[in-house]
C-alpha cells in the first residue's frame, strides 16, 4: 500500500527594466512525501516513510528590439521524488524483477535539475515564424535500474550526475494554400560520473558480468538526432491533405550503458504518415490517417539479454543462451478512417 502527499508553494515576478528589456524572477518550494507499508504482515521491510523537500529558483531575461525578435536567456532548477515503485525496488540486496515484485524500502535522494537555455524566436513577414535554442540540463543525482545477479533482476540506486545538451531549431511558412514546417534538435546525452552496472549479456562485461560506466559514455534509448517535417494542403475550403516525415537517429540498448557492446546501436528509421479531412458540415468531419506509409520495420527500444529460445525450430534451451539484444519493434503500417462531429 502506498500513500504520497505534494505541496508546493510558489512566487513569481516580472519587472520591466526598459521597453525592450524585462526581467523575471521565481521560486517555488516544493515538498513531497511517499508512505509505502506492507499489507500482507510477511515483509515488514516495506514499511517506510520518506520526506523530500527543497526550494527551486528560477530566472530569466527577454530582450524585445522588435515585434518580431525576442531572444532569451534562463536558469531554472527543479526536484524529481523518487517514485514508489523506485523506493521499493531500491537495496542491492534484494533486486526485483524488471522491476513487478516489490521487496524493501531503502531512500534514495531526489533528483536535481539544472538547466541553463539561451534562445530566440521570431517572425519573418506575415507568413514565417521561427525558433532556436541551445540548453544545457544536469541531473544530479540521477536514478537508473541497475542490473543485478538474474538478467530480469535489479534494483534502483542514485548513480551521480548525468547531462543532457543540445540545440533546436523550428520554423513554420505558408505559401498560399501550401503550409510547411519543421523542427530539428540534437541531444548529447552522457553519464557524467563513474559507476559499475552489473549486464552479463554485454560483451564488455568482466568476469562477473559488470560492466564500467565512464563519464562521456552515452545514456541508452535518446537519440542524438530527430528531424520532423510537416507539409499541410487546403486543396479546397473544404479539403486538407497533409503529411509528416520523421526521422530518429540511432539509440543505444539498456544494458549497454558503457556503448561497448558487439552488436553496436540500435539503427535509426525514417518514417512517413498521411492524413486527410473533409469537412462535410460546420458540425462534421470526414477523416483518414495511414501510418508508417513505407511498412518500414524499425525498432524504438531495445535491451541486452540472454535468449534462451535457440533449441531446434528455436525452442528452449536453457543450457546455451546467446546474448543478443531484445527490441521493441515499431509498429507496421496502419490505416484509420472515421468521423468526428462537433456539437456548438
């Protein structure tokens, strides 16, 4: 059984320095709390409560030369509570199952963001608009699952400081009925501290199945790179086409968090959709949407695991597992077609 309770309290200011200069100012206290008991009387390790509190300022200033320019600058901090299911799974000692089986309650420390973003936006003409930013976000004292003696086994545990830095880049245009926009941003996502994660199935793992993580090793499942890019057609008032192309770059699997492992990324996929309304009345609406328009078959997720399904016409056999990486396969092609009506 669990129990949490929230509360915050917060301020907030903007002072005009000049017509084109403002600035603001803000803070917010937060303080949380998770009550995990044991209902069944045989685990009284479960029971526990844990208390969080801190205070997260925040600050930025705008510069307006213009109507259609405003470039900014901003420093916020923030506080991630560890969750339930993270305090319960969270001793060395006693690992959980992916994590479903819950067994203690030691503490974890929250975890503690501080961004820094420099970024601006703006219009060109009355058609164009526009936005980039650069950021850079440290978390301290990151949560991660930590793999421990079972492959399916493992525990939560602070892992020191991980960063996430990068850009983005939007813009969006019209030209007549034709509309198209866009939107890149690259991520550099690492491990800024040292730490050991048992991953037998890693071929960089020692004898005892860990593996060494480094600061610079790249955090598994971010892409570095996501391009989107939209095209939207009024064919008539009544008539819209549209599309979205998407692109993910490549990720690393869970489990290979110190990037050494033989079988490399997990490759990256280009993905196109379609869509198209037709507005019949004011109130009702004629709609088709496909997915995945190429049946391209891509992966978004994967981790490094044992399989032990490689018997003849691969069925089991415990005795000669080959570590391989298990994916979460994207979904295929996909069509919907349907109604939607409004009531005024």
């Amino acid at each position: 059984k669990t129990r949490s309770a929230n509360y915050g309290v917060y301020l907030s200011d903007t002072l005009s320095l000049s017509k084109q200069w403002t600035l603001t100012l803000a803070g917010r206290y937060n303080w949380s709390s998770a009550q995990i008991g044991d209902a069944t009387g045989t685990q009284p390790q479960l029971d526990g409560r844990h208390v969080f509190s801190r205070f997260n300022p925040a600050a930025g200033i705008n510069w307006n030369p213009t109507p259609a320019f405003t470039a900014y600058a901003t420093y916020n901090e923030g506080m991630r509570v560890p969750t339930a299911i993270e305090l319960a799974c969270a001793n060395p000692s006693a690992p959980c199952s992916l994590p479903n089986d819950f067994l203690s309650d030691p503490a974890l420390k929250p975890v503690i963001s501080k961004t820094f973003e420099i970024g601006a936006r703006g219009n060109l003409g009355a058609a164009t608009t526009w936005s980039a930013a650069v950021y850079r976000t440290s978390l301290n004292d990151d949560i991660q699952f930590i793999g421990s003696a079972g492959n399916a086994q493992g525990f939560f545990q602070n892992v020191g400081t991980t960063r996430r830095q990068g850009v983005e880049f939007a813009g969006r245009t019209k030209f007549g009925a034709l509309g198209i926009g866009a939107s890149y941003s690259y991520v550099d996502a690492t491990y800024r501290t040292a730490w050991t994660e048992h991953s037998a199935s890693n071929s960089g793992a020692d004898v005892n199945g860990d593996i060494a993580v480094k600061p610079g090793d790249k955090v598994p499942g971010i892409p570095a790179h996501t391009f989107k890019l939209r095209a939207d057609y009024s064919a008539t008032p009544k008539w819209d086409l549209g599309g979205n192309l998407t692109y993910r770059g490549s990720i690393f699997a869970r489990g290979d968090e110190n990037n050494a492992d033989t079988h490399g990324k997990i490759a990256g996929y280009f993905l196109i959709d379609l869509d198209t309304t037709y507005r019949m009345t004011k109130q009702l609406q004629v709609f088709a949407r496909v997915t995945n328009l190429l049946d391209k078959r891509y992966a978004s997720f994967g981790v490094l695991g044992a399989n032990v399904f490689n018997g003849p016409n691969h069925t089991f056999d415990g005795a000669n597992p080959v570590n391989e990486q298990f994916v979460g396969v994207g979904a295929p092609r996909g069509l919907w077609v349907g109604l939607r009506y409004a009531w005024d």
